[in-house]
C-alpha cells in the first residue's frame, strides 16, 4: 500500500500572510513540517503543494520536494487533490502546513491504522482535550466518537453534552487526515451539505454521505498557527525542544 504525505501551503492567509516562511528557530515553518513527515517510513514520498512562487523557491532552496499548484482552490483538500493527479497513492495523508507540532509518531499511528485493514474511507488524527477553556471556543473543532473509534459528528459546540454524565473525554481534530484516493476524489467532487454549510468543518462532507471517517488518538500535543501569538507561543516549545535534545 503506497501512502504519501502531502502539505498544503498557502501564502495569503488572511490573519497571517505568508504564515508558510515564518520562522521558527532560524527555519521556515514549512521547513519543520516537512522533515518531522519524513521520518515517517511508512510514507513513500512527502510533497509540499503550494500556490505561491515564493514558497517553492524557499522549499526548492532546502531541498524540498515541492510541486505547484493552481491558485483557485478553495481548500488544502483541493490543492491535494490536485497532486493527486500527478502523483500516485493509494492513500494522501493530507497535513496542514501551519501545524508544526504534529510528531513523526503520530503520524506513524496514523499510517499504521490505515495498514491495520481497519475498514475506514478516511482517517482522522485526534488529541484529548484537557482545556475547559478550549471545548467551548467554538473555533475548535470537536468529535462526536463512538465505541469503536469512528467519528459519527463534528461540532464547534462541546458535543456530546453531558447530561447523564461527566466522566467523558472531549477530542478536537489535528491538522492531518489520510483519505483514500477514492474517498479524496469524492470529496472534491460532491457538493457541500447543510451540516457543513451551518458548522464550517470540511469533514462533515464526509459524515453526510454516510462515509467512514476513523479516529487516531495522537500522543503529543500540537497547536496550530493561526496568528502572531500562536508562532510566539511555538517558538518558545521548539526552543525547550531544542535546549533538551
């Protein structure tokens, strides 16, 4: 089974431009993205997919693997989608470029999942909540699992509500998702539904066309950047990182 990793890297984030090249400890973000990916040996190839010259410059300058990509895409999903035309997989793990605090660990469980036979059309990268501060921030992404591991509803809101009772563990979804290439295809064909439209969450589109979204509880923490505070707050763990290694 050929697996691959694919970041996607826009330029023109509208809270943070240029959010790809910011630096952390004297390299670019997507540099730190891209090298804790490759000591995945379950991937066959880790790909940066970007719209933006300057970004391939960057990557083709520290010898990243890097492709362009057209610049209409709605969505990383899309701009994978896109590489997916070019390049052959039987599974696209699709990692966000802005999260530079996924672990190659993680990143194996997932692939391990995907080769365990586990009957799944996509697979979703999770983290225990451990903030009551961030369950309510409806910036968070939440998931409804079931027993058996599968994702059966996303919400900003803190589902499930607990009514009967309090001893349930609240997951939020990490930047990095496996989907079949089927399943990808699927995704960028079909229509966005009503529960997608109403919460926002891109793997609703999954959910409402009864497909099989698996979970993979990751073992590290990871935060995304989204603004200036978020990369100081980044800085400082790589340089703890850093200082222990």
């Amino acid at each position: 089974m050929k697996i691959i990793a694919v970041i996607p890297a826009r330029y023109d984030s509208s809270r943070f431009p240029g959010k790809p090249l910011a630096n952390i400890c004297g390299k670019p973000m997507i540099w730190w993205v891209y090298n804790e990916s490759k000591k995945v040996p379950e991937y066959a190839d880790v790909i940066v997919a970007t719209d933006s010259i300057e970004i391939q410059k960057v990557c083709v300058n520290l010898d990243l693997n890097v492709i362009l990509t057209s610049d209409v895409h709605n969505s990383g999903t899309d701009r994978v989608a896109e590489v997916a035309q070019k390049v052959d997989a039987d599974y696209y793990v699709i990692k966000l470029g802005d999260e530079p605090m996924i672990k190659a660990e993680d990143e194996r469980k997932l692939a391990k999942s995907i080769r365990s036979g586990i009957c799944a059309d996509a697979f979703q990268l999770v983290e225990e909540m451990n903030d009551p501060v961030d369950v309510v921030n409806t910036s968070t992404v939440k998931l409804a699992i079931n027993d058996a591991g599968y994702c059966v509803f996303l919400s900003r809101a803190p589902i499930p509500v607990p009514k009967a009772g309090i001893g349930y563990k609240y997951f939020k979804s990490v930047g990095c998702i496996a989907m079949s290439r089927d399943t990808l295809e699927f995704f960028t064909k079909a229509k966005r539904g009503n529960l997608e439209l109403a919460e926002d969450i891109e793997q609703l589109r999954l959910i409402e066309n009864h497909r099989k979204l698996y979970t993979v509880k990751a073992e590290f923490f990871s935060m995304a950047v989204d603004t200036q505070k978020d990369l100081d707050r980044i800085q400082k763990n790589f340089n703890v990182g850093l200082r222990d290694s």
